[in-house]
C-alpha cells in the first residue's frame, strides 16, 4: 500500500483520521500503531514480526541504556545496541552483496564459492534501523529518557507517514509529541495542503517524466545519442526529486493531520549554488542524521584537515551504501564526498567569486552526472551512458529524439523547473505584499477570494492527481526499495 493509490486515498486514510475522533490521547496512539502496523503488513506480512521483535528489543535496551548511571557499562549497553541494530541491517541488506563479492574473488583462486539462501530485503529497513539507533542513541546522551510503555516506542517506529521512506525521526523530537499533541483546525488543513502538493509532485510530475527516463536508462548503448542521454539524466533529475519531495511532502502533510511536527526533508535543492549547499537542502533529515551521529562523533571539522577529508569520505562512502547494496551507490557517495572535499579544500572560493548563473550550473551539472551513477544499473552501465553523454559513442542505429520528448514531457519538464524554485511560495508573499497596501475592506475580500481559490486549487490538484491513478500511471516510490 502507498500513498499515490486509491485504496490508501480512499479507504485507508478515511478510516485512520475518524481515529482523531478519541478523546484519549493514547486510544489515538494505539489507533495510529494499529493501522500503521497493517500498513505495513500490507506489503510485508512476514516481515512485520521481525520488525515487532526489533522494537520490543530496542525498548528493553534503551531502557537498559537509561538505567545504567556508570560511563563503562552506559557505553557497553550504547555498543550493544549499536551492533545489534546495525548487524540486522548489514544481515537483511547487505548478506547478498558481500557474498556475491567474496565469490568474485574466490573464483580466480580456485577456491569453491560460498552458497546461502538469497536473503529478502524488508521494504524500509534503512530507515527504521536508523529510527531505532537514533532511539538508543538519543538516551545514552541523555536527549530524552527511554519509553515507559513498548507501544510509544512501537508508534515511533511503525508510524505510517514516514515508515517506508521517512523522513528520519529522532526520538527526541517525536517521544514529546507521542506524550502530548494537539491537532488543531489550522495544523489538520495545512496538512491537507501539503498532502496534496505531495500527491501532485508524485502524480503529475515525477511518474510523467519516470517514462522517457526508464526507457532511455533501459536503451542498448548503441541506440542512445548524445541528446538521448541529456534527455534521460534531465528526465531522472526531476523524477528523483519531485518523487521523493512529494513522498516526504505527504508524510509532513499526513502526520500534521495527526498532530506531529517532522522535520523538512527537502529545501529547494536544484537552487543551491555548490554541492556542499545542495547537501544541506537534500534529503536533510538524513544529511543531518549523518552529520550528528556519525560526523560529529568522528571529529567532525574540528581536526586536522587531512582527517576531516576523511571524515566527510567516510560518511559519504556510507551515506552511499546506505541507499543500496551496489558498487553504483557506493561510487555516487564518494562521488558527491570528493566534491564536498574539493570545495572545502579551496575551490570553494573559487566558486564563490563565479557569477551566480555559473555557480548553478556548475552545481546542476555536477547533480545531473551523479543522478546518472545514481540511476544506473552497473558500473558498466555507469560507464556507457557517460560515453553518451559526451557523444562519444558513433552508432548510426540511434533512437529518435521525438519518441521520448513528447509535448506532455517537455511541458512536464517545464513545470518541474519552475516547481522546484520556490515560484509558488514566493508567488504567495508578493500578493500578500500588495494586498497589504490596499484599503483593510479589499484586504478582507482579497483574502477570502485567496482562501476560496487555495481551496479550488487543492481539489482540482486531488482530481487530477486521481485521474491520474485512474489511468493506471502509477509507479513505485524510488525510496521505496531502500
């Protein structure tokens, strides 16, 4: 089940708000940790044990973690849970990976490969391995105590609206809202706002433009020109950056309806003008993640210079392999960290004296080629594509450019140019501006003409963003498989 389907927009989610109905604060809590629990098992039946199973363990350490009073054993019980949580994920996520590696270099040697059962991967676990380490983490440096009850603990981590694919929690900030929350009138309709801003991102513009670019990715090196490739990287630059915005979008949207406060993932990326500035407005529940538990703790910029290149080399080599277990991965993490250390390490400057139109497009460029690392299948794939990209391949049996630029995809690649600047925020401010510069009667009038037209526009975007899933144009999450 997903948010961009009828069955959740229809069925599912109506039956969930009538929860908000409970006077009871935790008779919601249990209402929301039940469907969220079916939410999940919606599509990961079997693994919904294991996931039971991991909280109940998560709850019992952290409030081992808590008790302790001495720094050896707080420490051991930290290390404990650590390695627990991490040795789940390294199990379920990365066992194909490293054997399949081992055997790559076994061979050669002669030696017999190892065989296992190829091993599932639970839908999400990325994200709720790092829910659950920031949960013991945040008590052993005292942020927040451990839960008194399993279930807070459960809700945390099986709430629906960000359990595939976040934003990452932290249990410092979530634990004082599972305890008191207030859903208001104002907070439960900019929630529906943001819900359906998501939905639209998603429907209208990343499935549209996921079209030409699978099929571009999917072409034979020999029949994909120079322009093919542009087209395809453009297409995917979009896609991944209006599905994953609209996924987080909903999410922020959904737990506002619920009385939750999340982090903002995303802050208008594709305007940044260095790659260093483009981490801090992309995918920032999880950059920021990286930055406090494992950065910071590593020495962060407060050592050496030659250290602290290999502290951002490091986190980014993980930040990597923490998206999929492929040597892909790994190279777009040390990809975007070599940059992070070329800009630290004096380009930076260089840039910073550039005029602002090269400043972005030296920063789209830079995003564009690591998206291609990113959406490529292997690192041979990686290495044909980039080979297209520069028209060094010379093949006459090339695809027409006109197959895949359609009218529909370049006005859809219009709109999502427009639509990852901030156009409408900054559209929203200019009018409140100039109305406030009218007489206080046709302020009034133009504010509620603006609330009926906001009110239009939501139910024209849920039409169309419904016709659309009507039309069978549906295609999954891209963090869903992380």
């Amino acid at each position: 089940m997903v948010f961009s389907s009828p069955l959740f927009l229809f069925l599912f989610l109506p039956v969930v708000l009538l929860g908000l109905v409970q006077p009871q604060l935790w008779l919601r809590n249990l209402w929301l940790l039940a469907f969220s629990i079916i939410f999940y098992a919606w599509g990961e039946a079997v693994f919904v044990f294991l996931m039971l199973g991991s909280t109940v363990l998560n709850y019992c350490l952290g409030i081992w973690v808590d008790r302790e009073t001495k720094p050896n054993r707080r420490k051991l019980a930290v290390t404990i849970a650590i390695i627990l949580n991490i040795g789940m994920l390294v199990f379920f996520k990365y066992a194909n990976f490293i054997v399949g590696n081992l055997n790559a270099l076994l061979l050669p040697l002669g030696l017999a490969p190892l065989h296992i059962e190829p091993v599932r991967l639970p839908i999400g676990i990325s994200f709720f391995t790092f829910h659950a380490l920031s949960y013991v983490i945040d008590i052993y440096r005292r942020k927040w105590t451990s839960a008194k009850n399993p279930a807070d603990v459960a809700l945390y981590i099986f709430f629906f609206p960000q359990l595939i694919a976040g934003p990452i929690l932290r249990w410092s900030a979530i634990a004082p809202q599972i305890a008191n929350r207030i859903v208001t009138r104002d907070g439960f309709a900019d929630g529906i706002r943001r819900f359906a801003g998501g939905l639209a991102k998603k429907m209208i513009i990343a499935n549209a433009v996921a079209v030409p670019a699978d099929a571009i990715f999917s072409l034979p090196p020999e029949q994909c020109s120079a322009s093919l490739a542009w087209l395809g990287v453009a297409c995917y630059t979009i896609q991944i950056y209006f599905d994953f915005s609209g996924y987080s979008d909903m999410a922020v949207g959904l737990g506002k309806m619920f009385g939750f406060r999340f982090l903002e993932n995303f802050d208008f990326p594709y305007i940044a003008q260095s790659v260093t500035e483009f981490w801090r407005r992309w995918h920032i529940s999880l950059s920021s993640w990286f930055r406090d538990y494992l950065y910071i703790p590593m020495g962060g910029n407060r050592v050496s210079a030659s250290r602290n290149y290999f502290n951002l080399l490091t986190v980014f080599f993980l930040c990597g392999l923490w998206h999929g277990a492929s040597w892909t991965f790994v190279l777009w993490g040390l990809y975007n960290g070599a940059f992070l250390i070329i800009e630290r390490g004096g380009f930076g400057k260089v840039i910073e004296r550039l005029p602002r139109p090269l400043r972005h497009s030296y920063l789209v460029l830079v995003v564009m080629v690591g998206w291609l690392i990113f959406r490529a299948d292997s690192l041979t794939h990686i290495q044909s594509m980039l080979t297209n990209l520069v028209g060094l391949n010379h093949a006459d049996n090339t695809q027409p450019l006109a197959r895949y630029l359609t009218k529909q995809v370049l006005t859809t690649m219009i709109a999502g140019v427009v639509f990852s600047m901030p156009f409408w925020s900054g559209f929203k401010v200019l009018l409140a501006r100039l109305c406030t510069k009218l007489p206080l009667k046709s302020q009034n009038v133009l504010s509620l003409t603006g609330n009926y037209a906001e009110l239009l526009l939501i139910v024209l975007v849920l039409l169309v963003s419904s016709a659309w899933m009507a039309g069978n144009t549906y295609n999954p999450f891209i963090y869903y498989r992380f």
